[in-house]
C-alpha cells in the first residue's frame, strides 16, 4: 500500500464550530481522492454526503444515528462488515483513538481499502505538554485524558505522539 501524506491542522486552516464545518475543510482539501466509493468510519451524520457527488457510492459506519447511510457498528465487538477491496477510499476521522482494538481497526481499514486511507488522529503528547509547561494558561479541556469525577462518554484511550502515530500507521501499513 502507498501511503500519501498530507499532514493538515484543521483548526490551522480554518477555524470550525462543530463537525458539520469540519467536514467542509476535509471535503475541499481531499476531494481530488473522494471519488468512485468512500467508506466513512465514525460517519456522524454522514455530512459528507452533502459535498460529494450523486454518483459516488458512499457507506458511514458508526453509531448512534439512524441516517439510512449509516450501518451501526460497534467497532470495539465487529469487523468491518466488506469484502477486501471493496472501497476505493476508506475514511476514519478521530476515531482510532477512542477505541481500544487500534490496531485490528486500522487492519481492517486497510483490507476494505483498494486505494486510499485518510486517517486523522489528534495530536494528545502536544496538547498534553503545552498544559504541563503553561499550565493554567494553556486553556485547553483535556477531559479526553484527565480523570473527571464521572466517567467520559468519548474518551480517548490512546496518548501517542505525532511521531509515534506516523511509526504505527508506516508498520501497520506494510502488513497490507
């Protein structure tokens, strides 16, 4: 598998409210690869639809959504539920990072994939030592790897650097 790099900060680009915008800022700067058939894991509400094409055949897989796009999966019990290949461009937005099983999630992207995977992961090590170094002042809610008093929903349970998320994806990738 080749893997194409296009290393990009979001919030850098463009500053977005919530998902629906970010899908947006995705959307324009990968549109050249969402073409043919994309499956989009951790789909949300499917948003991306709204910008692609009506001929590009397109399936979200998450949960909690009752979008007719959208199979509900629990990606922590079930496999990606496609023949290998079957996908031209596989998707997987800040999701890797939630879930327990990273590294048999990241597999079975691979295998559903024929050309493309576009992963995004956050970068927890830089946020994490920004809050270490400037403490109070930093004004960012690490919620997703601090201990709050009630238990979090959408927690991340991974904590990795940058460099570090390119070594997993780079061996992880070879496998294919």
């Amino acid at each position: 598998m080749k893997i194409v790099k296009k290393s990009m900060n979001f919030k850098k680009i463009l500053k977005y409210k919530n998902r629906k915008e970010k899908i947006e800022v995705f959307y324009n700067r990968y549109k050249d690869i969402l073409v043919n058939s994309i499956l989009d894991v951790g789909a949300d509400e499917c948003y991306l639809l709204n910008y692609l094409p009506k001929n590009i055949k397109y399936k979200g897989i998450g949960l909690g959504s009752d979008n007719q796009n959208l199979i509900n999966i629990n990606l922590e019990k079930e496999k990606i539920p496609f023949a290998d290949n079957t996908y031209y461009t596989v998707i997987c937005l800040n999701v890797l990072e939630h879930l327990d099983n990273i590294h048999e999630i990241f597999d079975e992207l691979c295998r559903v994939s024929s050309k493309y995977i576009i992963i995004s992961l956050p970068n927890p090590y830089n946020d994490f030592m920004n809050f270490i170094f400037k403490g109070t002042k930093y004004n960012k809610n690490l919620k997703f790897y601090g201990l709050e008093p009630e238990k979090e929903v959408d927690r991340h349970k991974w904590f990795f650097s940058s460099t570090e998320a390119n070594n997993f994806i780079n061996k992880r990738s070879e496998k294919k």
